[in-house]
C-alpha cells in the first residue's frame, strides 16, 4: 500500500484531535481564568487545525477516493449511526464557527457566547466521532 495512504488518515485524525483540545483548552481560558486573550488563541489555533483538516481531508479524498467499512452486522450499523451523525454535523460546524468568530471580532460578545455554547459542544462532537470513525475504518475490522 502507498506510503500516503497510511500517513494521511493518520494525520487527519491527529489534526481533528488537536483542534478538539485547543477548543477545550479555550473553554478553560474563558470559563474559569476569563482570560480573553488566551481564549482568543486557543480558538483561533482551534480554527487553523480544523482548517488543515480540511485541507488533508480533501487531498486525501483526491488521491485515494473513500474507505468502506469492512465490518458487518451490528458494527457496520453502529458505524453508519456515528458516520451520518458526524458528517451532517461536520458540515454544519463551519458556518456556525465563522458566525461565532465574526460575533467575537466585532465584539460583539453577548450573541458570541449566545451561538459558541451550540459551536462548542457540536464541534467536539465532530472531533471524538471523527476520531472513532478513523478507529473503526482503520483499526476495527
Ligand atoms: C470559533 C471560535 C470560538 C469558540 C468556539 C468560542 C467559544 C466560546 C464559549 C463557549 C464562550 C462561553 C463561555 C461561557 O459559557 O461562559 C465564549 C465566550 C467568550 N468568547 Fe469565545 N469562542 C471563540 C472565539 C473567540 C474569539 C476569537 C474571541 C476574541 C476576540 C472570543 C472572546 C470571547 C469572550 C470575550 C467571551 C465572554 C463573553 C461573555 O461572557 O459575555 N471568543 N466563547
């Protein structure tokens, strides 16, 4: 198998997993020190590796195509739950994120922290489910 092939699903579940811990390491910063300025970093780091992300996501897709889940049964239908929930989710994430960080750079708190507690939670949930989804494509079967 291509060297590639192996790396890149690697790097991308990396990349989702250190975008969901700069999130949590940013709801820290504001909840419980209130720091803005630490907040505002861990958020925008937050951003930049979902933005990798992406970028590896596609290539990937270009050079490779998809994977399909080699299990059957009860895994394979447990799979298709957490693919389909993460993939609708995934996709709303994005403009709920920009709409958050347009409200925070227009200082415009109030609404920020009104959508952020919705982006929040939705854009870890991305992150956990897209790392279990790599497990079992990769991992499980
Ligand atoms: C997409 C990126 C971001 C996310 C997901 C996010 C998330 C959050 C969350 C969940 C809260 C509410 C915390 C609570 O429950 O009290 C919050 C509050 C806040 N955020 Fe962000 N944030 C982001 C980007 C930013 C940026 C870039 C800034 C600075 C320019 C910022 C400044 C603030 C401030 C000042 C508050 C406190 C608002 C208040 O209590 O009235 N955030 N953020």
């Amino acid at each position: 198998m291509d060297r590639l092939e192996v790396v890149l699903p690697v790097l991308n579940a990396s990349l989702i997993l250190i975008s969901g811990v700069c999130l949590l390491v940013g709801f820290y910063f504001i909840r419980v020190r209130r720091h803005i300025k630490h907040h505002k970093r861990s958020m925008i780091a937050a951003t930049l590796f979902a933005a990798l992300f992406l970028i590896v996501y596609v290539t990937r897709t270009v050079l490779f195509g998809g994977k399909l889940f080699a299990g059957s049964g009860w895994g394979r239908i447990v799979y298709l739950g957490i693919l389909g929930s993460h993939s609708v989710l995934a996709v709303l994430v994005g403009p709920m994120a920009l709409v958050t960080l347009y409200r925070a750079f227009n200082r415009d708190f109030g609404r920020h922290r009104r959508i952020a507690r919705l982006t929040l939670p939705t854009w870890l949930y991305v992150a956990v489910t897209g790392w279990i989804v790599y497990w079992m494509l990769y991992h499980m079967a």
